[in-house]
C-alpha cells in the first residue's frame, strides 16, 4: 500500500521567489494596463467622452456671447414665451443677419443631432454645459464637414444663417433655445450678461 501524506511540496524559499515573481508580473500588467487606459483617455479618439465628461461636470452658464457674428445682445429682442400660433409659445430668442452670417457654437459642446425636419429647419442640436441642449435652427446649412459627435468650442462655426423651417419667407435669422432639466428657458438673460474679454 502506498503511502498517504500531503503531495510533494517546492521548498518555502522556492515558493516565496514564485509568488513574488508572480505579484511583479501583475503589477507590471495592471501598470501596462494603466498607461493603456491614460493614453487612449486622451487620444484623438476619446475626445467626446472626454468633453462629455467635463461638460456633465460643468454648472450651467452665468452668460453667453451672442452665437452669430457680428450681432450683440442689446440688438436680440425679448420674445421668449410669445404666442406662436395656438397652441404654441416662443422657446427661444430670434437673433437677425443676413443670409449666411457664420452661426457660432456659444459653448464647448458635442455636437448631438445635425438634421432638416419640422419647424426649425435645417438644425443643428449642441449638448452644452451641465447636460443641456443647445438648439440651432433654420439655418441656410451647415459647415461643411460637421458630424455628430463633433466637439465644438465656443466660437466654432456650426452653420449660417437662413430662413429653413417655419420661417421660410421671413428675414433670415437663427432661432436659438436652450433646454434645461426643466426644458426650455430664456437664453436673452444670459446674453445681456456676457462682458466680451
Ligand atoms: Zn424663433
């Protein structure tokens, strides 16, 4: 009969080296993997994750400049909440230039949607600061190359100016809104407040 004990064991000297070369190997891996992770975060390729994380992070805007060029806050009229039609009122503020003016982001964003349809027109959806959106709309068309997922700057060119949408026929404009967690609000404080640097 063969004899019964516990299997044949490495020395504890032996089994101390290899489990130390196994921590090494695990640290050098989870190290790899870290580096890994920091590189890609900050890559070309996360940069809307990046921005969306930051701007999820950011508290809402205090003040804005005027998103079309050459236009100032004192020259955008109060029509946020006006009747329109029956059932329907102003979420937004109407900002007037002519056919083509440069439409500017007015915050950092992401590009959310870039789509013709409805009442705006030809629009184009920014997510903004604290996860609000940014409405474009009735423009003529956009800058060429803009693509959802797009990171925007303040400044950077979204469209221009038109009268696509509902407001084929009137003066061109852009009609901008922003929605909050409460849905629309009136962005004309916020103009009013913007002290160019
Ligand atoms: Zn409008």
């Amino acid at each position: 009969m063969a004899a019964s004990g516990p299997p044949p064991r490495a020395s504890a000297r032996t089994s101390f080296a290899w489990r130390l070369r196994r921590w090494a190997v695990r640290l050098l891996v989870l190290a790899a993997l870290g580096v890994g992770a920091a590189t890609l975060w900050q890559s070309e390729w996360a940069q809307a994750p990046r921005t969306l994380w930051e701007l999820v992070r950011m508290p809402p805007p205090t003040a804005l400049p005027v998103p079309v060029e050459g236009v100032r806050a004192r020259q955008v009229a109060d029509t946020f909440g006006a009747p329109r039609g029956r059932d329907r009122r102003h979420e937004g503020v109407d900002i007037f230039a002519s056919r083509g003016t440069p439409v500017r982001s007015a915050t950092l964003g992401v590009v959310a949607d870039i789509r013709e349809s409805g009442l705006g027109g030809r629009q184009v959806w920014v997510l903004g600061p604290a996860r609000e959106r940014y409405y474009y709309a009735h423009l003529d068309g956009w800058r060429e190359g803009l693509e959802r997922g797009e990171v925007v700057q303040p400044g950077t060119v979204l469209g221009y100016v038109g009268d696509t949408g509902n407001a084929k026929g009137t003066p061109p404009h852009l009609h901008w809104g922003i929605y909050g967690a409460d849905g629309a609000y009136d962005p004309l404080p916020l103009l009013r407040a913007w002290q160019a640097p």
